[in-house]
C-alpha cells in the first residue's frame, strides 16, 4: 500500500465500491521495522524465501471471491491511517516548489515586460 509504519487500514474499495474489512480474510501489516514475513507466502514459497517487507505496510487477501468482479482481481484502494508527526509537517517538508505561484509566465524563458494599463 506505502510506506510505513501506518496505524492501521480505515476504509477499502474494490472497483471504486466500498467494501467492509470485516467481509475480508485481511492480514495487515503496517510496515514496522520488526514485521515478519507472511504465513501464506512462506507456506507457498517456502521459509526463509519470503523478505518481511520491513518498512513497507501491506495486506494479504486470502480466499476474496471474485464474482462479483468479473472474475479478476479487483481494483483495491485503501484508507490509510498514520499517527501524527512529532513537529507537524514543518518536520518534514524538504523542500517547496513555489513555480506554480509565480505567475503566468513563471516558466517563460526570456524576461517578459509588462506595461501598466
């Protein structure tokens, strides 16, 4: 889904349709720095041949019926909810592109005059 650690999924939509979690066989892991990899894809793959995916927040589906989707997977799009930055933004912004505010010739190459009306 992104980058982690996240807090927790909120909501999920398949195909633009919300669907409840709670409906879903959904494992989620938040992308912590100590995550393990998944049960199912160690079972699949085999111990030790699956990375935990540290740092990254991701689900597992297991057994979604995909009737209702034409049998194929499903568009997903999740609600992802994160704790608060110590700081705010303020901590982490790096930097700000301020070109779309300079104006309508902001992005032209020669200098450009204008007379008062």
């Amino acid at each position: 889904m992104c980058e982690g650690p996240i807090s927790r999924v909120g909501r999920i939509w398949a195909d633009g349709v919300e669907i409840a979690p709670d409906d879903l066989n959904m494992r989620v892991y938040t992308g912590s720095a100590d995550q393990f990899p998944d049960p199912k894809m160690e079972a699949v793959e085999g111990a030790g041949h699956v990375p935990a995916y540290r740092g990254t927040a991701y689900v597992v589906i297991e057994d979604l019926d995909l009737g209702g989707f034409g049998n194929r997977i499903p568009q997903l799009t999740f609600e992802v909810i994160r704790a608060g930055l110590d700081g705010g933004l303020a901590a982490v912004v790096q930097g700000v592109a301020l070109i779309p505010g300079t104006g309508e010739y902001g992005l032209a190459t020669q200098p450009v005059y204008l007379s008062p009306r």
